[in-house]
C-alpha cells in the first residue's frame, strides 16, 4: 500500500488528461464536461450490469446513477460504463443457459478493458446476478486499480396462502404437477407470485452466496451482502461506495492487498457456514486465480471438515436470505465466526480497515433467532459443499449435501448426452428410485459453456425423488439445486474424461462419507471403451466457439486465461 498523497496526486501514472502535450485528448474530456479543475480529480469508473430482462438487475440503472453522485460529491470525476449480463433464471432448461458461465469471463474481460482503456484510476462496480458479480471481481484483479463492489441486493420473498415463495417454488411445482400432486392453475398462482420484484434470487442461491462471499474477502462495504434490494439500507451501501474507493486510491489500497490467500480462506469459511452454492467453487477459484493466489479444488474440503453449517435457509432449509437480514446479516454470522476463531481478523478491507476492525462495528446476531444456528448446535457438525474424487471424476466433483439424509446411493446408471432427453424421461417416468440419472458432455468445452441443471434438479425433488434418484453431470447445478446432485465432474465428457465411456446399465457409486465417485467398471473395460469412442468436435462457432477452444477444466474454476498463471 502506498503513503496517504494529497488529492491533486490520486491520478494514475498512465492518465492522459494531464499537461499540455497530451491537450488532444483533453478535448475530448472537454465535450463530456470536464472543465479545467476537473483535470485535477481521479477518473473514477462506475459500471453496472443493469439489463432490463430480470430482477436482478433491472434496478441497477439507479444504482449506477446513485453511484455517479457520490463520487462526484466525494472529488472524484465519475465516468459511468455498462456490460452485459446474463441471467441464470431468465435462460434456465433453453439454449441461452449455454451463455451464462461464459458471460462471467465476458463481463470480467469488458470491465478490465474499460477501466484500462479509459486509465481510470479507481472504480465501483454494481452487480446483482450470479456470474457478473464474480465476474467484477475477476476484472477488478486483473485491472490493478483501487476497486470496490456493490451487490445490488436480494430479492423479497413472495408470498402465497400465508407462505414464503421463490423462484425454486417454481421448477419444483412443475414436478408436484407432473407427479399428479397439484392441479395447473396451482403452478400458475406459484409462478404469478414467485417473484415480488428487483433483487436477486432469495435463498441461499448463487448471487447471495457470492455477495456474502465478496464481503468475507473484504471486497464489498460491511453489512451490504445482505441488504435488501428496495431497502434503504442498500441505497446507503451504493452511496458509501463513492467515497469508499476514493479512500482506497487515498491511501493506495489495491485488490492484490485484499484478495490474499487469507481472504480466500474467510470467503470459504463463510461460504460453508451459510451454506452457499456448489457455483462458489467455480468463481472462488477463477478470482484467485486471476488475483494470482494459489487455491485449489481440495481445499474446499479441507474447510468442509472443519467448519460447520450453520444457517437454515433455503434450498434445503426454511428461511430466505431477507431473514438473514432481519436477525443480524452476514456481518453478524461473520463477527460470530470472528470471535469463536474461524476468520483471519487481519485481513485488509475496502474500507481501508481490517476484517476485525470492520466487524467490531457491526451487530451481533438478534438473540432468539433461528436462521442461524449456534456452533455447539449446528446443521451440520461440518460444511454442506465436498469435493468428491473417483474413475468417474479424477480431477474432482461438487457435491451440497445440506439436508441431504443419503450418503450412499449405489444404482444403474441412465444416460444422457443432453438435458432435454433426461427431463423427457422422468416426466414419462422412465427413471425410478435407485437410478442415477447421468447428463453429460455439458460441461465448460461439451456444452458448450456448462449449463445448470435446476429444471431436472428441481422436476426430480418435485416428484419426490430428490434423495432416491442421483443425478450427476459434468454441467452445474443452480444455487437452488439440492438432493443428491453432483455436478463439476472433471474431467468432463468433451476432454475424454471416464464419463464419456460410462453407458446406461453400469453400476456407479456415490459416497459423501468416503467422498467416493465411482463407476464400476475396469479399467481394461474402461481402455476398450474409450478405444471405441469418438468424442464429438467442439463447438465453433461465436463466442461459444472461442469459449470452447480455450476454457479450462472446472476443476481449476473454468477460467479463460489459464497460461496467466504460469506466466506470472
């Protein structure tokens, strides 16, 4: 970290609006309104992924606007961008779920590029949707410049006869219609009030796991994971923001100074005490990466054995992460783990302060609350996300086990090489208890892009087969996914990994206990198999095609840059 510098000496070394040599591109400044005091002021960039097709982030345009305001009134000379986003719900069970992992790496790549192409000297990035928040992140550690996040909140929960409902409510719904349990127009009443308004999906899902993940790496403001979308509390976080990353460029704080290996670890810990997404691994692996920190898949199990899951929400738990809220937030859960020994308090924050001096500030957990449980009395004695190894998986497999009472299914394979076929099959019962269900080449290069499951995932709990049928995929699972599900499988299916030689019939085994994932099958059989097999050429076509040709395994976080590291 650099010396505190006086407000004229904030501007990046490379900025090319300074002296008179360079009075051509001031011209051009001129007509966005800067006049000659503003030359003095920082660039401060401010992008949003605003979209106006999902809740996520069909408020985010405000935001930006918020955001833009409060650098301004802070000293700094806002220049707001935008990038695309794609929305897991939106496109979830179409083609369009092909483009959601991939946009993660477009998003971190475009938000790299207009900080640096425009040599902004600090930046605000506001996201609310699963991959454009781990995507900032990644664009903030490869652009170098004092960076801070806003998540831009979760949504409520809707609300139907008297109880909470959300998107999941949905895809399970139509598993309780097939299965004859409810009439059509009862799906419709779920599907008209799922979804109440803006904000990210309301359980334990994807975007909230990431936002209380960012928090714990000291990348977000104290408190703001779990801060409403239409909350005061949030519009409060965005405008924080501005004079938050002035600070950061004040006293010469980067991403490098607070994404270390230690806030990795904090993020982990947090992850598996509230029970986040199978997708954190994904997205905390591919952040440490591009920050350079050396973070691998199996060190998510060594956190697994050690930290205990803590919080009751949903998927396989009972509240929404607006109850999180109203009992304390994640600043609570983090300052409760602080003081029992589980966080490295040390760790430097956006604030400019440490992990433990932010959460000295902050409540403590409401007292007689049971969202999150206490530590001599948890969920689970140990953490919900485990990686599994096994023939079927040699470079590893996610699995979430939180309120899964299964741990071994041994059963016939069914296999699929696409999703469509396998949700055709269990809707025609096709599939019963004791099968496991196997989709494959959909993973980063077979999809391509990785698709998530949580149409089959959630058609199968709706019918009651959640914990009796397995399903495994070398794709992903959404944050709302849950059963026995193991997803990641690496390597997958398109780079010649034991799953494209696995046929229907064979015997596969699945241990949590053991963390076994295994088909029994030979290896001479399995030699035979792959002999006769030709692996279908990858796709080439658009940005699928160039995702295809250069993603790395997800065992190493799907990353699109992966001679980075070896480079560095």
């Amino acid at each position: 970290m650099a010396d505190d510098q006086d407000s004229q000496d904030l501007r990046i070394r490379s900025h090319v609006y300074d002296g008179m040599v360079k009075s051509p591109n001031r011209a051009l400044m001129r007509a966005t309104g800067m006049k000659d005091e503003d030359f003095k002021k920082p660039i401060v960039g401010v992008i949003s992924t605003w979209a106006e097709n999902t809740p996520c982030n069909m408020h985010l345009r405000g935001f930006g606007d918020l955001a833009e305001k409060s650098v301004r009134d802070a000293g700094g000379w806002p220049v707001q961008f935008g990038t695309i986003t794609v929305s897991d719900g939106i496109s979830m069970g179409t083609q369009g779920m092909r483009y959601s992992l991939p946009s993660r790496d477009i998003i971190a790549d475009s938000v790299e590029t207009a900080i640096r192409g425009h040599n902004c000297d600090a930046f605000v990035a506001i996201g609310g949707c699963d991959k454009n928040m781990p995507g900032s992140l990644i664009g903030m550690a490869n652009a170098e410049v004092p960076s801070i996040f806003v998540y831009g909140g979760t949504i409520s929960p809707g609300k139907l006869n008297g109880k909470d409902i959300d998107l999941v409510s949905v895809f399970e719904a139509v598993g309780k219609w097939n299965d004859h349990d409810i009439p059509a127009e009862e799906v419709r009443q779920i599907e008209c009030n799922a979804c109440p308004g803006p904000g990210g999906c309301g359980g334990m899902y994807t975007a909230n796991t990431m936002a209380s993940a960012i928090e714990a790496l000291g990348m977000s403001l104290p408190g703001s994971a779990s801060h409403p979308a239409e909350s005061p509390e949030k519009k409060q976080d965005v405008k924080d923001a501005g004079e938050a990353v002035l600070n950061l460029l004040k006293k010469g704080i980067y991403p490098k100074d607070i994404m270390t290996r230690d806030a990795f670890e904090n993020a982990i810990t947090v992850v598996m005490a509230l029970g986040g997404s199978t997708n954190s691994t994904l997205h905390l692996l591919a952040m440490a990466h591009a920050a350079n920190v050396d973070l691998t898949l199996d060190d998510f199990n060594t956190f697994q054995k050690k930290v205990p899951h803590l919080a009751d929400l949903k998927p396989s738990g009972k509240y929404v992460f607006q109850d999180l809220f109203n009992v304390g937030g994640v600043s609570a859960v983090m300052k409760y783990l602080l003081a029992n020994g589980y966080l490295h308090g040390d760790c430097m924050t956006c604030t400019g302060k440490t992990l433990a001096e932010n959460l000295a500030d902050q409540p403590d957990l409401k007292k007689g609350q049971d969202v999150i449980m206490p530590l001599d009395h948890p969920k689970r004695k140990d953490g919900p996300l485990i990686i599994l190894h096994g023939n079927l998986a040699t470079e590893g497999a996610v699995a979430k086990i939180s309120g899964v009472k299964v741990n071994h299914h041994e059963g016939p394979a069914k296999v699929f090489n696409n999703e469509e076929d396998a949700i055709d099959a269990v809707l025609a019962d096709k599939v019963v208890p004791g099968d496991v269900i196997v989709v494959r080449y959909v993973g980063p290069k077979g999809g391509p892009g990785m698709p998530e499951m949580l149409s089959l995932s959630g058609i199968l709990v709706g019918k009651g087969q959640g914990e009796s049928v397995a399903l495994l995929t070398d794709g992903r699972f959404s944050g709302g996914s849950h059963g026995v599900v193991v997803g990641h499988i690496a390597p997958e299916a398109q780079d010649g990994g034991n799953i494209a030689y696995l046929k229907t019939g064979d015997t596969v085994v699945i241990d949590y206990d053991t963390r076994e994932i295994t088909m029994k099958v030979s290896d001479e059989e399995i030699a035979r198999r792959k002999a006769q097999t030709t692996i279908p050429p990858l796709y080439s076509r658009g940005a699928l095609g160039k995702y295809a040709h250069i993603v790395s395994s997800s065992a190493k976080g799907a990353v699109t840059d992966f001679w980075h590291k070896d480079e560095n």
